[in-house]
C-alpha cells in the first residue's frame, strides 16, 4: 500500500495553487515556518520538488501566496456603516490579529510579504474606506492603515515568538524577574513588574490599539 503522502504508482498527483498552499499551510501548523521547505512540501505532496517550482518560482513567492490565503475574508469582518469608526477599526485590527494566529508563524510568515491580492488588498481598501468615512484625510487614513497593520504584526510576531511550541517558558516571565529584582538599578521596572511580566498577550494588545485610536480622535 502507499503512503497517505504518495501517490498511487501511475497516477498522476493533484498539484495546482490552490491545494499547494494548503498543504503549506497544513505543514505550517505541524513544524513552524523553519521547518518549511520546498522539499519538504514536495514531498508531502508525493511530486518531485522541481514541480512546484512551475507554480512557485522561490519560497517567498510561497510565502506571499500563504499570506494571501491567511488574509481571505478578514475584510468582511468590518461592520456596517452604522457602527462608529473606532469599532469598526478595532474590528479589523482584531481580525488581522486571529488571522495570523490562526497558523503557527501566521505573522511571520505575513510580516515582509508585501501581498497584492484580494484578500490583502481588500482588507487595506475597507480600513482606509472606513477612516475616510468618517472625515479623516486620505492621508492620514493611508499613514494609519500602515501604523494599525505594523502594530498589529509587530504585537503578534512577539506573541507567537513567546508562546511557541518548542520555548517553554512563555515570555521568560521569571528571567524577567530575576533580571529585574537581583539588583537596585531598576526601581521603576520592579515598581511595574506584575504588568511587565503579564503574558496575557490579549489585554497588551487591547492597550496598544487603544491608544492607537484615542490618537486617531484626537487627531480627528
């Protein structure tokens, strides 16, 4: 019998864009973006490593195709346009945030992709369309898309980086506070250590982005 990863000897295997950037995907969440390699996807997918490269001329084309996928739907998470700006806009943070979370290495492998498909795209076009909405110049709504979504990857790459599988010890909360409380050199971190050494990644985020916003109203 062959293996669930090879296919039948004179059958041809089932190799297009659509079922290879799953099974990145599906590679992905088992081993991490390390782990990742043509050759090993190939083979996953029981085709010599040169076919995919018919599809995908270099691993980062693979990686943009992936971000691509993992951003499909995350535009119509925005509300109408009867909810105010402000959730609307933290909807779409939010929703950029569970999507890279929802793979292993989600933000790494986003973060430097630069996609321009739809999902990607249609996701920028509904949170500067949600700014200029509500009065905000295309200037600022366009600086804004950057801040939210380098914010966004930035928290989420630290995030992923600390709670992965292989560190087990989330964050370092006790290096943090060893490292803080040997010595008398930092009053003011011992003084903010509970909060210094949170993992609770979710209320961190919650604070960035609500600071992020309360900007944008000033501003506004």
């Amino acid at each position: 019998m062959s293996s669930p990863s090879t296919p039948p000897r004179g059958r041809p295997s089932r190799i297009d864009r659509a079922h290879t950037v799953r099974t990145a995907l599906d590679l992905l969440d088992q081993s991490g973006l390390d782990a990742l390699t043509m050759r090993r996807l190939a083979g996953a997918m029981g085709v010599q490593a040169g076919a995919l490269y018919r599809y995908y001329a270099t691993k980062q084309e693979l990686l943009t195709a992936m971000s691509e996928q993992m951003m499909e739907g995350v535009a119509q998470t925005a509300a109408d346009g009867d909810t105010p700006w402000n959730e609307r806009l933290s909807a779409l943070a939010h929703a950029l945030r569970n999507a890279l979370l929802a793979h292993r290495d989600g933000a790494r492998v986003f973060a430097g992709t630069h996609s321009t498909g739809a999902g990607v795209l249609g996701f920028a076009d509904t949170l500067v369309g949600v700014l200029r909405e509500a009065g905000f110049s295309g200037d600022d709504a366009a600086r804004t898309l950057y801040t939210v979504a380098n914010f966004t990857v930035g928290h989420t790459l630290e995030e992923q980086a600390a709670t992965a599988p292989e560190n087990g010890d989330p964050a370092g909360p006790e290096r943090l506070r060893s490292a803080v409380t040997s010595g008398s050199d930092y009053p003011h971190l011992k003084d903010t250590l509970p909060a210094l050494a949170s993992t609770d990644f979710a209320r961190n985020f919650e604070f960035g982005l609500s600071l992020l916003i309360e900007g944008l109203r000033a501003r506004r």
